[in-house]
C-alpha cells in the first residue's frame, strides 16, 4: 500500500482496522493500534517523501497479532531517541507521534538511515 | 477535489452550531472542516460551537490539534466550544499520546453541551 | 499394494487387537490415571481416537507426506479436541496426556514385528511411520491441552479483574469504584475501561474513584490516576478521587507527586457530597 497523500494515511488506518477485526482484536487495541498507524503513515507522508505501509498476520490462532511495517524513502531520522521523546518535532506539530505510536503497540521498532529513509515496525496484539 | 466538495453537515440553532464529524476525515478534509465552521461561526454570529465526534473511531495527534485549534478560534470569535460524545477508547487513546486537550471543554452528549451553552452554565470546576 | 501390510491396515483390520493391546499398555505404564479419568472413560476415549484414526487413514497420507492438518484427519483432530476438553477438566497434566497416546506406539510395534518381521526393510519403513504418526498426534493433543487450559485461565483473569473493579451507578448520572488492593498496570487499565464504558452506560456527569482501600499510593498509581481522569474528562464528565488518607496525602507529597486538576476528597462521603452538588441534587443530613 502506497503512502503519498493525506487520503493514503485514511486508507491505511481503515487496512489496519480490518487487519484488527480479522484477528479479533478489542475495540480500545484496534483504536490503539489504527491511531499508532496513522500517526507513523502520516510521518511517512509529511517527512518520509512518500512511502510504502504493509500489514500483517502473524502467531498461532487465537493468539495472533497484527504488524505493520512502513518504510519511506525520506532523509532518515537523525537523532531517534530525541524523536521518540515528547515534545520533539522539526515540523510544526507536537511532536507527540513516534513517542505516542510507541506507547499504543504491543512492539515498536525503528531504523533510520539518510541512505535507506526510516522502517517502522509496529505490533500489536488482540487484547 | 472530491472529498471536499462533500461538506461537513453544520446547523445553527438558537444561536449554537453543531457539527456532527463522520466517521475517517483524511487530513485536508478535517482542515476544509476548520475553515467551515470558522465561516459558520461569522456568518451566524453564533455564541457557541458543539462538535460531537461520537462517529470519529480515531483520534490521531494531527486531528486532535484540530480540534483544539477549531475551539480555539471559535473562542476568540465569541463563541463557547464543547466537544461531545468521545468515545471511551479514543479517549484513553488520547490519553495515552499525552493529548488531554486541555483547554478544551467537553461534555458527554450534544444535548448536554446545548443546554450548558443555553444556561450559561459553567462545565469546569 | 492392496495386500501390504501397513500401519493403516492393521489399524484398519486388527481395531479391536490394538486396542487392547493399547489398553493393556496404559496400565501396565501407570498412565491411567484412575483416580482423575476413570477406566471406562479411557477405554472409550481410546476407542474413540482409534476409530478416527481408522476412519482418516484410508483418505491420508501416513508416510513421508503425513499431515495432521490435512482435511482427512478432521476425524482425529475433533476426537483429541474431546478429550483434550475432558482431561483439561479433569486436571490431567501435559506429560500424562503424551503417554496416553505415546502408549500406542509399542501395540503397534509388536503386530508390525509379528506380521513383517521377516522383512526389516518395509519393518523399519513402517516402525518410522508410526512413530512419526504417533508423535504428531501426541503432539498435537498436548498442544491442545495446553491451548484449552491457556482458555481457563484466561477466562478466570477476566473475571477477577471483573471482581476487582465493579463500577456502580450510585446516583442519578454518579458513578463510582472502589479500588482495592494493589494497583498495577493492567488492572488500572481495567478500571479505567470499566469505568468510561460505565460513563457511557450511565450517561454520567460525574466519576467517584475510591482509594479507600489502596494499600500503597506510589509514583506508577497515581499516574494511572492522572490518566483516567484524563481519559474520564475528555469523555465529557468529571473525576473525584477520594480516599485520601492522611498517610497517602503525607506520601503523596513526600514523593513529589502532583495531582493537578483533579477534585480529591478524604472520604467517600464527602465525595458524594461534591457530586451531588456538581449534578445539583440537594443531599440533606439527619
């Protein structure tokens, strides 16, 4: 799924409620998680150059999770710990996003390389 | 565009606008939204504002900061602004992003949020 | 090769020696367990398994291609799934439910080595079958176990959460919890999904959170009581928390935490006494 415009990040929160439903996931885990997704799909957009969001199914039934990863080709993330922190931004936000998208998963990973522009991987489970 | 030539439904009444969001606005359509209901405010005069967003099933940061600079400016046009009808996951969502929307009065239904605007009734302690 | 002997056909042709067979092993192997399944209830759960295992094999593959997954096995997986449900009631534990079916291994060596013996190649060809049928089974069958105990315990954490953390409407739009005991990360997260969906239930104007009964007031718990209230105001009502007792106030401040914005009471009668007046009910005394 590709991310360019502000319409990509609507799709892609509505893919990764449907990837919650079909494992499911509690109504405040989707909200959770579908929020997460956006504010790193939006990153992607605004800071990222564009980019691509894929999600996933993964573990044994009944226990199963969802994970989205989401690359853009981007100038990368300098410093990723002050990104993460609260507060942090170079745009004009709050800079609540990557801290906040970490907070609501279950698993949050980043890399980040002005080469290769960010991977974020977000995982999260049913309840 | 598309999207934005399908507005946000907005009423005045006796003085009040209300804006009901359906659910999954991308990013321009909540700011297409702002400059409505900042038109809205002028055009009526209206001395209170309730957006009830019991539809919305998502609250990111970037329509947060929305939705408290839409309170924000009807504010400073006269008009009281309450948000009405989150639900209980966006808000611990919200909560959770560090987003309590502070100077942001709520309330749990639209016709609560009426009546307070109507009676002048203060919400906050 | 309609006249070969394999384990599909002895297990086709000989059901009623092999299960004997099995039945002996069971209890010559202690694996029985009489005072928990009962002699009866194993016969007939072995019989059970056995038949669906006659009933799959004709269908499905029992050499290199065997899988359990297959739609032919459907039979057996229902016939494990029953008894998984049985022995998990019963309190039978991982290692037993493996032996149980494990004990099959050994009739079935003995009427391969009576009827083939004299041919080790298709000997060893089928002894490998059956050990790796019987494993994938017996494999299977512990992992339901343990998936259906997973189920219990689950169920079981659910509902005592549920206990710890009733939400009662006490008042036209008032709603409150008592909290008790310890408060960590996931019971606070319950409590404050109880009670927003309470809120929401009730329509309630205003949310008592009574720490009466909360043995220590530290960093982490007052924080989840900062973001409930949070949580509880963006929904459009108001937090009370009461219940602070001398010695929480002196901790409280002692650690240096702040509970701005927040409406704290010392009891929960007085907690009452400000929510009657925020909905504007008149409360008289005596």
């Amino acid at each position: 799924m590709t991310l360019k415009t502000p319409s990509d990040v609507a799709f892609a929160r509505q893919a990764a409620a449907r990837a919650m439903g079909a494992i499911g996931a509690s109504a405040i885990k989707t909200t959770k998680f579908v929020t997460a997704v956006s504010e790193i799909a939006r990153n992607a957009v605004i800071y990222g150059r564009g980019g691509v969001i894929s999600f996933t199914q993964t573990g044994p039934s009944g226990r199963q999770s969802v994970i989205a990863v989401c690359t853009d080709r981007g100038p990368g993330i300098e410093d990723i710990s002050a990104a993460i922190a609260d507060g942090y931004s170079t745009g004009k936000s709050l800079g609540l996003g990557l801290g906040g998208a970490k907070r609501l998963v279950d698993r949050f990973e980043i890399t980040s390389s002005s080469r290769q522009g960010t991977k974020v991987t977000l995982e999260c489970g049913p309840r | 565009m598309l999207e934005s030539a399908n507005p946000v439904p907005m009423m005045t009444i006796n003085g009040c606008v209300i804006v009901a969001i359906r659910d999954d606005l991308d990013d321009q359509e909540i700011v297409s939204l702002q400059d409505q209901l900042v038109e809205e405010v002028a055009k009526r005069a209206a001395h209170g504002v309730v957006i009830d967003i019991s539809a919305l099933e998502i609250v990111d940061t970037f329509a947060g900061r929305m939705l408290a600079a839409m309170a924000q400016m009807a504010r400073v046009m006269n008009a009281r602004t309450i948000i009405v009808g989150m639900r209980p996951a966006v808000a611990m969502t919200l909560v959770e992003l560090g987003m309590t929307l502070d100077g942001v009065e709520t309330a749990l239904n639209a016709d609560r949020a009426v009546n307070a605007i109507v009676s002048g009734r203060s919400n906050t302690p | 090769m309609p006249n070969e002997v394999t384990i599909s056909s002895i297990i086709i042709n000989d059901y009623e020696r092999v299960l004997t067979e099995w039945l002996k092993v069971q209890s010559a192997e202690g694996v029985k367990r009489t005072d928990l399944v009962s002699g009866k209830e194993s016969e007939q759960q072995s019989r059970d398994l056995l038949s669906a295992m006659a009933k799959a094999m004709p269908k499905e593959a029992t050499d290199d291609n065997l899988d359990l997954a297959e739609p032919g096995w459907e039979p057996v997986r229902d016939a494990l799934e029953t008894i998984a449900e049985n022995r998990t009631q019963r309190g039978v534990s991982t290692t037993e439910m493996g032996w149980f079916i494990g004990a099959l291994k050994q009739p079935l060596f003995k009427i391969l080595q009576g009827e083939i013996g004299e041919k080790p190649r298709i000997l060893m060809r089928e002894i490998w079958n059956v050990t790796r049928l019987i494993d994938q089974i017996s494999l299977h069958a512990i992992e339901t176990l343990v998936s259906k105990r997973e189920a219990i315990i689950e169920r079981q954490r659910a509902e005592m959460t549920e206990v710890a953390a009733p939400v009662v409407k006490i008042w036209d739009s008032i709603v409150t919890v008592p909290l008790i005991g310890t408060l960590d990360s996931f019971r606070a997260q319950t409590v404050m999904e109880n009670l927003l969906d309470a809120i929401v239930q009730w329509e309630a104007e205003v949310a008592i959170i009574d720490i009466t009964g909360v043995s220590t007031v530290d960093t982490m718990v007052a924080q989840h009581l900062l973001k409930t209230a949070a949580a509880v105001r963006l929904m459009g009502a108001e937090c009370v928390i009461c219940g602070i007792s001398p010695k929480i106030a002196q901790t409280v401040v002692n650690l240096g935490v702040e509970l701005p914005n927040i409406v704290t009471r010392v009891d929960l009668e007085s907690g009452l006494a400000y929510a009657f007046e925020r909905v504007g009910v008149i409360a008289g005394r005596g």
